[in-house]
C-alpha cells in the first residue's frame, strides 16, 4: 500500500492507497487513532476494491496543521470533502468509524462525490462528547496540560482497558503495538496535543448533530449502517434511527462487538461491506 500526504487547506494530511482500478471506498477512523484502524478490513477489500485510508487530524496524525486550522467537527469533515476533490475521487463509498463528523457533508452539500455511505458505530444525534470515554476526554482537554495528562496514563497498558479510557471501545484489547502507533503522536508532539485539543473542545451547537443526521433524509443513494450490539458508547438505538432517515438504507447489527468493529470484528464486518457494495454497485454498461 502506498503512503502519500496531500496538502489541504489545513496542512498535510496523510493517507494510504492500495491503488488499482476497482471502485473506490474511503475508511475513515476517529479520534486519537490511526488509519491502521482498518488493516484487517483493507487486507480482505484490496483485492477487489481501491481502498483510500487518510489519517485525519484528530490526535493520531504525525503532521502537525496549521495554528489557525479549523478543526472542529464541520471542520474536519470539509477537509474530507477537500481530500476527495483533490484526488479526484469520484462515486466513493464513504465508510465512518466512531466519528461522526463525516454525516455533515450531506447538511453542508458536499456529498457530491459519495456514491454510497456506511455508518459503522458512531457519533450520532446528542451523543457528543460520545459517551463515558468522551465525556473524560473532553473534561481533560479543558484543563491546562489534561490532553497530555490523559496520554501519558495510557502508557501503562492496563489503563486502557478502563471503561473511560478505551475497555468500552474494544470488546478484546487491541494490540498493544498499535495503540502505540495511535497514542505516539499526542505522547511526543505539543502541536498534536494542541490539534487533538482543538477538536475535542469544538463541540458542536447543541442541536447541531441532530441536524446533521436528519440532513440524511436527502441521501438519496445507497447507505448502510451496521452497528455493534453490544456497543456501550454508541447507542445501538441511535444506528437503528440512522437507518430509517436515508430512503434507500439498509441496518445490520454485529453481536459480540464493541465501538471499534474493524477491530473487534472485521471478518463480519467486512462481509457486510462486501454485500453492500456488490448489491448496490451500478449495472454494468
């Protein structure tokens, strides 16, 4: 997979591209991760499909943006509109994972490039900050130094299985290895901490999220949302509402998962992903 950084409006942002001529599906991850969020579901898709995997800038980023970069929830899902424009992607799946940012490309009429969206165990409706996890990282951000507070605890392993640190993300510890790839860049950078501050504390208008998911009632292409059933951040209330706002939505719920699906279960996962896109491809000619 090839790793490449595009200059947007708000600095450099980084992303992978298992190139090709398959149709293409944009992963998109959430805060204080990493596109390594999506290895497993990458590795079964690229053969078959063009998987685009940036990692954005919401405290996993190694690139610093810009001091003036907005960086709230609107923000961040316009430099995902803007990435799409500057690779020329055209007709994308658009996949989320625990942020929810990327629902407001619909209110904003930007979803222009978006063929087909999937909404996998996210933010959604009043449920930001999300959840336990949220809530601590948002109570943190608002103290001088709490981001790199916060951090420096998940250097020892047990703390993040805590349900405010990550126990509720993940049903089953992600490797450890990997989390450190995602908590590096907030371990040893002040201007990342400062960019991952910007964003948690850009909470958005009350009402706001609410309005970004009604906006999906014009989403007139196809949409899937699968959620975990066990999930204790995302309402799983909250993925069967989502569904009914989209005209052409399908819902899945995937047992025995927490928040974080490309982690805790890919395999399914990734087979819900496959009958999407191959039931709501174009026909051919």
């Amino acid at each position: 997979m090839n790793v490449a950084g595009v200059e947007l409006s708000a600095g450099t942002v980084e992303y992978e591209d298992t190139g090709g001529g398959g149709p293409v599906v944009v992963l998109l991850h959430g805060v204080a991760m990493h596109r390594t969020l999506w290895r497993h579901v990458v590795a079964d898709l690229r053969d078959d499909y063009r998987c685009v995997v940036p990692t954005l800038p919401l405290g996993g980023h190694r690139r610093p943006m810009r001091p003036d970069a907005d960086l709230s929830g609107l923000g961040v899902s316009r430099l995902v509109a803007e990435l799409l424009e500057r690779l020329d992607l055209r007709d994308v799946t658009l996949v989320l994972n625990d942020w929810g940012g990327a629902q407001s490309l619909v209110a904003d009429g930007r979803a222009g490039r978006v063929g087909r969206r999937v909404l996998t165990s996210c933010e959604a409706f009043d449920n930001y900050p999300p959840g336990l996890p949220g809530r601590n990282l948002y109570a943190s951000a608002k103290l001088p130094g709490g981001i790199a507070a916060a951090f420096a605890l998940l250097k020892a392993r047990p703390m993040r299985r805590l349900p405010m640190t990550w126990g509720w993300m993940s049903k089953r510890p992600v490797p450890p290895a990997v989390m450190d790839g995602w908590f590096a860049p907030p371990w040893s950078s002040p201007e990342i901490r400062r960019d991952l501050r910007r964003y948690v504390l850009g909470v958005p208008p009350r009402g706001e999220l609410p309005a970004w998911a009604e906006a999906l009632r014009g989403f007139d292409r196809p949409a899937l949302v699968a959620w975990a059933a066990e999930d204790r951040v995302m309402p799983p209330e909250h993925g069967r509402r989502l569904a009914g706002l989209p005209p052409r939505a399908t819902h899945v719920e995937i047992a025995d998962s927490y928040t974080l699906l490309p982690e805790g279960q890919p395999r399914r996962l990734t087979g819900h992903l496959r009958t999407f896109l191959r039931d709501s491809a174009p026909p051919a000619g």
